[in-house]
C-alpha cells in the first residue's frame, strides 16, 4: 500500500520563499516555495513549531534546506514558457525561467559586474522593457546588438526578485531575436532625474580583471606579471584591466543627499585615471570635482559634468534621454544581476511610442 505524500521522507535542496503566515487555528499549517534547480514546488508543513525557523531561512536566503520531509507538489513547469509582463508581476510564486516579447524603452544604466560564479566579470546594460500589458526591468549581460524603439523576443530568460522588486535578467542560454512590432507598449513610469550636486563622500572598489575577464587576486602592480587561478595562466600585469565602481553621497541643492551607484564608464568620463593610480588617487580626484550636474536613474549615475560646462543655467530637474547602446553581439553567461539600490524619486511618464 502506497504511502501517502506527507509520510514520505525525502530530502530536498534549494531557495526557499514566499512562506506564508499560519493557516488555521485548530490544526496550524504554514505554506513555502522552493526553489529548486529545473523546478519549483510548494510545500506544505504542518509543524507549527519550524515556522520561525522557514521565516528565518527566507529572510537569509538560506541556499540549501536538509530532511524536508513534508508533503510537495509541482506548481510550476522546469521550462521556460511564454507569459505576458502583467501575469509574471501578479504572479505569487514567480517561474525560474521565461520567454518574453517586449520593446525597449530606455537604457536605465551600463556596468559592470560579477557573474553567479563569482569568476567572470562582465558587462552589463540595465533597460526598461514593456509589452501591452505591463513593463519590468530586464538586465542584458555581455555586448548586445540592442536598439531602443525597437522589439525582441527574449527566451530562456531568469527572473529574480530583490528588495521585492521583480527583474529579469538574460542568461547563458537565452537567444535574442528582433521581431516586428507587437502592438502598442504601456507607458512608463521611469524616474529619472538630473540635477546639480557637490560631492561629499566617495567609496569606491578597484577590480583588476586577466585577458580572459576572470577577477585578479592580489595584483600588485609593480610586480611583472600576475597569475590567474581560474585561467592557469600567468599574464603580463600591464595586460590586465582596471575596473572602478562604488557609490558617491551627493549634496543636491534642495533636499536630502543622495547615495548613488556610479560605474567604470562614467567614473573615467569626469576622471583621469592612470594604469598605476591607486584607490585614494582616484577618491581624491573627486573630492577636487566643482560642483556637477548629475544625471541618475533607479539609484544609478548614468552621465556626469561640470555645471558651469552646460549651456543651460537653469536649476534644479531637468528630463533627460538616455542613449540607445549599438554594440557588437558576443555569448552571454549566466549571471547574478546587479543591485537594485535604495534611491527613489518622482517618477517621470515617459509615453512610448511605435
């Protein structure tokens, strides 16, 4: 005779979240998601006494869970599926992979950063997308051959959660296709803002990457040459890149500072950075920076200059467009997306168009 689900002991590894409060009095039970590699599943646990213990792991992101022996089920396919943008953002329990046609609507920000593997260092451009129903933000990792206007469908693409916000975020399996229009986009909400700020506090990480984008350890720069242990290879040190990304505290003026993410690109836009310079060379060369007009979107910095450089003096916001990116296309990896951060403005209707 066949055991029932709840009596079969089995042990599970994977993500747990969206753990629910406790369900009824008389006989509590509490619901869970977990995430597993190919799948994910809804598990019930009648053990009123480990709720803590699953808010606990939730709140950690606790990336493995031991002798799960509670009822299960499949509630979501392995595969990636076709969905529209409103039904992935109603969705409670999110699917790990999605198929998606969308247009492009801007370009919030260009970086760089570290893979899921913790090894490759790659870049990464950050848009806005929309389809009829909805818009979400879409990371796309390595150099893409993108326009902004246009539409593509997307596959095999991830969708994460962060501070309780859903992105998705492209992946060494998914395949980019430019398609004709779909109809007309949703508007947008994207806040963008520009405004005039002195800086008053810098913190910056310098990253030094081998010819085959893996993350140096330890690299001294006066030494001839540097090993990388995920290349097994040593390198000439003049061979290798210099990376700079961190946040400034801006002083804007009205109203509260700003704690903002600024990248490689636009760091050496405003300074000049030598091979040999070192962390407070850089951090010193902006502290000296007058007074500047900032461009920022969703936390990031995406365009700084000096303010007396402008041809217009007027104060305060401003809108601002932001560029479509052209660049050649290479193999994308898979990849952890980059911070959302806590900045937030007045949002800024931008209406697509087709």
């Amino acid at each position: 005779m066949d055991q029932s689900p709840a009596k079969r002991l089995k042990t599970f590894h994977g993500h747990l979240c969206n753990v629910s409060p406790l369900k009824d009095s008389k006989k509590p039970y509490f619901e869970a998601s977990l995430r597993r590699e190919g799948e994910c599943s809804s598990v019930v646990v009648f053990r009123p006494e480990e709720h803590m213990h699953f808010k606990n792991a939730e709140k950690t992101r606790m990336s493995c869970v031991g002798d799960l022996g509670h009822a299960f089920k499949n509630t979501l396919p392995a595969g990636a599926y076709d969905i529209k943008l409103s039904e992935l953002l109603k969705l409670d329990l999110k699917p790990k992979r999605v198929n998606i046609n969308v247009k492009i609507i801007l370009e919030e920000s260009k970086g760089n950063n570290v893979v899921r593997d913790r090894r490759h260092y790659l870049p990464n451009t950050v848009y806005t997308v929309a389809d009829s129903t909805g818009y979400i933000s879409l990371t796309v990792w390595c150099k893409k051959d993108i326009t902004v206007g246009e539409w593509y469908n997307f596959t095999n693409v991830s969708v994460m959660q962060f501070n309780g916000k859903t992105t998705l975020s492209t992946t060494k399996h998914t395949n980019i296709l430019n398609i004709p229009s779909q109809g007309t986009a949703v508007d947008v909400e994207v806040p963008i803002e520009s405004m005039k700020c002195y800086i008053i506090g810098v913190n910056l990480k310098i990253l030094f990457i081998c010819p085959g984008k893996h993350e140096l350890k330890d690299l001294i720069l006066s030494s001839p040459s540097v090993y990388c242990v995920s290349c097994k290879t040593h390198y000439k040190t003049t061979a290798s890149i210099m990376k700079i990304s961190g946040r400034l505290v801006l002083e804007p003026e009205t109203g509260d500072n700003i704690n903002a993410r600024v990248e490689d690109e636009v760091i050496r836009s405003v300074v000049a950075v030598k091979p040999d310079a070192s962390q407070n060379d850089i951090i010193q060369a902006f502290m000296a920076l007058p007074t500047m007009q900032i461009t920022i979107c969703n936390n990031v910095i995406v365009k700084m200059e000096e303010s007396t450089s402008l041809n217009t003096s007027s104060p305060g916001m401003e809108s601002q467009t932001l560029p479509a990116v052209m660049e050649p296309v290479e193999d994308s990896i898979d990849f952890s997306p980059p911070d959302v951060g806590i900045f937030s403005s007045q949002p800024q209707k931008q209406k697509s168009t087709d």
